[in-house]
C-alpha cells in the first residue's frame, strides 16, 4: 500500500506527521513524502522541515494521497500544475484525503464541487468559493474523498481512514500504539467553544 503525503513550502506539520504516524503503521504500507523537487521542506513556522524523497513527476499513482494545508496551501491551489499532478494522482488512489486547509487544494482541484468539507473553521469562506459545502464537522467522507477539519483534526481523519482500509481492530491497535487517548487541559477547540478571550487574542496574533 502505497501512501503520499504532498508538502509545499509552509505547510503546517501536524498536518502531515499526524496522518503519518498513524498510516505507516498499517500493514504494508509504504509512505512517500512528495513535493516539487525533493529535498527539505519548510514547514509555516519556518522553524522545522521535512525531506521529500519524490518529486511529484516521480508519482503517477498511489493508493492514498494525503494533502496537508497551511499557508503555502494557497500557492498549491494556483499553480496549474500541482492542480493537474493532483487530479492525475487523485484517478489512481483508493482514498485522498485533505487535512485543515487541504481541502481549499482538493477544491481548486474540482474534488468537492457540490460537496460537503471540512477545514480549518477560519478558511470555511475560502472552501465555499471554491464550491465545496463547510461543515463544521471533524473528518467528512464522502465516495473516495475524505477530509478533515484543522490541523489535530488529521489524527481523527488517519484513524478513521485505517479502519476503512484494513478494519476496526487494526485501526484501534494504531490509536494504542501512538497513545492517542486525548484529554485536553481545557475546552477551547473550537470556536463554538472557546472563551471570548482566547478568540480575541487569536485574532490579536496568534492567527494561523
């Protein structure tokens, strides 16, 4: 089982690690980080990189195609050619998938014309003009496309597409291997949640 996580210069990195650890585990399955040219790849923070070991001309095919968002997501979408690579990519695979502003490239693609999506809460009028239907929920499927909401959202998304993949079981024993037993300090991840305080200090600074 081939898996490719696409990066971009300014990617976010839990989008892509998260899916990543819990999809190298499945049985089989080999996993491929592709980006324009191969090499190292900075992440939003500029701080942290990953390494592509395939350009995306080297991938004519895989069986699951992850795209992670971030800011360079938006470059994604308006290049012409990433957008044909994808679609070409997308024909092959089993299941693509999108993590956080992942979707907005699925979108441009013409993957979600009509469809309902998840994203980041903050790019939901993005995702709309590209014709995809927000919702507000975690991880959306829909026919071979799955999307996930922002960013912690990929974990979900990675879990519930290694069910779908293998079964429930394995899926379950991926959750134990990495720990991924969430309890949260506080109750703030999401906007219908989160304290005014902490909206207005995102929107003072700390915006994605």
């Amino acid at each position: 089982m081939r898996v490719v996580i696409a990066i971009f210069d300014e990617f976010t990195a839990l989008d892509a690690v998260g899916p990543y650890e819990v999809l190298r585990l499945l049985p089989g399955a080999e996993v491929v980080f592709a980006a324009v040219r191969t090499g190292p790849v900075r992440t939003d923070s500029r701080a942290l990189a990953i390494t592509a070991d395939a350009a995306f001309p080297d991938i004519d095919r895989c069986d699951v195609l992850v795209v992670p968002g971030g800011r360079g997501s938006r470059e994604f979408l308006a290049d012409p050619d990433m957008i044909a690579w994808l679609r070409g990519v997308h024909a092959t695979t089993t299941w693509t998938a999108s993590v956080c502003t992942g979707s907005l490239v699925l979108a441009a693609a013409g993957l979600l014309e009509g469809l309902p999506a998840a994203t980041h809460w903050s790019a939901a009028a993005e995702l709309e003009a590209l014709g995809a239907v927000y919702t507000a929920e975690r991880v959306v499927f829909h026919d071979k496309v799955v999307t996930a909401a922002g960013v912690s959202a990929g974990i979900d998304m990675a879990l519930a597409l290694a069910a779908r993949l293998t079964d429930r079981t394995t899926a379950e024993a991926i959750q134990l291997a990495i720990e991924y037993d969430p309890q949260p300090p506080f109750d703030a991840g999401s906007p219908a949640k989160a304290p005014q305080a902490a909206k207005d200090l995102l929107e003072a600074g700390l915006r994605r």
